[in-house]
C-alpha cells in the first residue's frame, strides 16, 4: 500500500515538473504576436574649422541641449585678428568708394559747366556769323576768329569733363568692386570665429565629448557628438504576410525595458526588398521567416537609448 502511495506521489511530481518545466520553456502567446525590433540613432558630430585650442567646454556626456546652445569653444585669438585685419580692409575700401563719388561728383559738376561754356560760345559764335552775313561792317573779323577759338576750347574742355565723368565712374565701379571683395572676406572670417563656438541645431542628448580645455583639437575634428531627437528612429521587422497591413505615416505601438507605457510612433519607411531574419533578432520561432524591414519616428524620442531592444505590437487586418 505504502508502495502504491509512493509511485503516485511521484508521478504527480514529475507531471508538476514537466509542467513547469513547459510554462518556463514554452512560447508564451504575448511574445508570439510581438515583432522584433531595437532602437537605432545617428549621431552628429560637431567641429570647428581651424586647428586650436579647446578654451571651453560647456557641456558634458548625457546632458540635453536645445537649439541654439553653445556646445564648446576654440582659441580665436588668430581668427579675431584676421576678422579685425578683413574689417579695416573694407572699412579702407568704403573710404575709397566714397573719395571715388565726391571726384565724380565734381567731375559732373565741371562737365555741366564745360557743356554751358561749349553751348555759349558756339551760340555766340552763331550770332557774329548771321550779323556778319547780314552786314560785313557790323562785325570785326577778329570778333569772329576769337568766337571761333572760344568755341573750339570749350567743346574740347567739354570733352575732357566727360572723359575725366567717365573715368571716375570707372574708379568707382573698381572701388565697390573691391569693397565687395573685402565684405566678403570679412563675412567669412566672422563666420569662421562664429563656427569657433558651434551651436546645438536641434534638441538633441550628448552622446560623447572628445577634448577637454586645454586640449588641441585639429581642424574638422569632431569634438562633441550629439544624438538629435529626430534621429532617433524604431527598426523594426514584419512577416511578409503582413506586411500589407503597414502604410507610411501610419502609427505603431511599441515598448521597451524601462521605458514608459504607451509609446507610439509614425511610419516612415517600408523596405521594397524582403530578407531573412537578421541574427539581432534571431529566435526559433522566427528563423525561417522572410521580413521586411520598417523605420518610424517615435513621438518621444528622449528617454530612447540606440541600441535597446522593442517590442512592437502589429497592426491588424487593413480595413
């Protein structure tokens, strides 16, 4: 009897082991309509366009930044002097624009004057020869030799004036062309110091920081690395028996470890080709499955970390 006992009592503890052992082993119903997928991010990177020294460092790894903040700063001392040296240049090339407009301010002046000496003395001129025309006596022909030498130095000092109108507006076009010439250089040597201090573009978290003050940094170096809220992105992988189901701009649900509930997404990208499951999503279940690959924007991309696993719930039949 004792011995009957026994053999039941085992064999009810190696039903309740197997079945155990199947709770704990066994796919669970939650994990089979879950797809796979993980958070991925693309990091921007932040240089200044001259060799030098790191003078600030204004944030540090982790912190979150807004658009327009200053990140770091390099020594500008060489830059600051080129930018003066680019600012007196254009400020000599505008006194030369302005010395150019007073000559040809004055040359105009002389040739509207040159032009009424020329018109009166050719009118004069007209005149001694129609009274001398009417009555030889009535006028000398000395008058007349003196009006005709009158007249011929005025149009030649007429056509000086305008010579000398059409030379000074030639200087004036060199002159503003060479202020351009020096506004430009001095727009860029001010936008090279600006680039000496880079400011955040976007919202985004510092993912690393490269130099410390004190530390030389090349030219196109990155010195600090952001991660911007709009890059941060879910990737995920669709049977392609659903995929049909998905349509771009379209919401998904997903979750993560440590995450907040509720997390959604928009749908930005469906790829045209199928593959076979990727090895960072590879289970038994879904081994021999083809996928397609699919990107979404999460509504709140802060608290995403790249490289974190998600659950992604599926959509259902398309209505």
């Amino acid at each position: 009897m004792n011995r009957a006992r026994r053999s039941i009592v085992v064999l009810l503890l190696v039903v309740a082991a197997g079945y155990l052992g199947w709770r704990a082993w066994a796919p669970r119903p939650q994990d089979e309509i879950m797809l796979s997928g993980y958070i991925e991010g693309e990091n921007l990177y932040l240089a200044a366009p001259i060799s030098g020294t790191i003078a600030t460092m204004l944030v540090a790894r982790g912190d979150r930044v807004t658009p327009g903040e200053t990140m770091f700063s390099v020594d500008a001392a060489q830059l600051r002097a080129e930018r003066d040296q680019a600012a007196a240049s254009a400020g000599g090339a505008q006194a030369q624009v302005a010395t150019a407009q007073a000559r040809l301010a004055q040359s105009r002046a002389s040739l509207a004057a040159a032009t009424a000496q020329a018109d009166n003395a050719a009118h004069d001129l007209a005149r001694y020869r129609s009274a001398q025309r009417a009555n030889a006596a009535s006028v000398a022909q000395q008058q007349v030799d003196t009006a005709i030498a009158t007249a011929g130095n005025t149009v030649g000092q007429r056509d000086a004036a305008e010579s000398d109108v059409k030379a000074q507006a030639a200087q004036i076009d060199a002159a503003e062309a060479q202020l351009r010439a020096q506004q430009a250089a001095l727009a860029d040597a001010q936008n090279k110091l600006d680039q000496l201090a880079p400011r955040a573009p976007t919202a985004a978290r510092v993912q690393d920081v490269f130099f410390q003050p004190g530390e030389w940094a090349a030219a196109n170096q990155p010195v600090v690395s952001l991660l911007p809220d709009d890059k941060v992105k879910i990737r995920f992988f669709v049977p392609e028996q659903d995929v049909s189901r998905y349509r771009l701009g379209g919401t998904i649900h997903f979750g993560c470890d440590g995450c907040a509930a509720g997390l959604s997404a928009r749908l930005i990208y469906i790829s045209a080709q199928p593959e076979f499951t990727p090895p960072i999503i590879y289970s038994r279940s879904s081994r021999d499955r083809l996928v397609f690959l699919m990107e979404a924007l999460p509504g709140d991309p802060k608290g995403l970390t790249p490289g974190l696993p998600v659950d992604v719930v599926p959509l259902g039949d398309p209505k």
